[in-house]
C-alpha cells in the first residue's frame, strides 16, 4: 500500500500518522487499528491491500475486529 504514492499520501494525512511512527507502530494495535480502519473505510484500497498481501478482503476486515475483541 505504501508503494502507491497517492494510495500512502491518503493514509497518512486521514491517520496522522507519520511514516517512522507506521514503521515504529507495526506491533500496537492502536496503530494497527487506525491502519485497518483506513483500509476499511474505502473498499478498492481494501481490495488492493488483500491482493498485495495475497488474502481475501473478509480476512483484513476480520482482523480488524479481532483487534477489539
């Protein structure tokens, strides 16, 4: 998703998140949550997501609820 620079740009401005705190928050589900709540919102970046990462788009969505659970 980071590769597709409009794609980034997007992600970024609407977490407020900078790219060294993406990097640094990979493991803080806080930071995974406003990750996967972006990608939800929108469906084709969503979809993207899941090609990139070769799953389904249920799958990101799901695990986006894991993360509340």
């Amino acid at each position: 998703m980071l590769a597709d620079g409009p794609r980034s740009d997007r992600l970024l401005a609407l977490t407020g998140l900078t790219p060294d705190a993406l990097r640094a928050g990979l493991g803080d589900p806080a930071t995974l949550g406003a990750v996967l709540d972006f990608l939800c919102a929108h469906e084709p970046d969503l979809v993207a997501a899941a090609d990139a990462l070769g799953v389904e788009p249920a799958d990101l969505a799901g695990a986006r609820e894991g993360l509340t659970a």
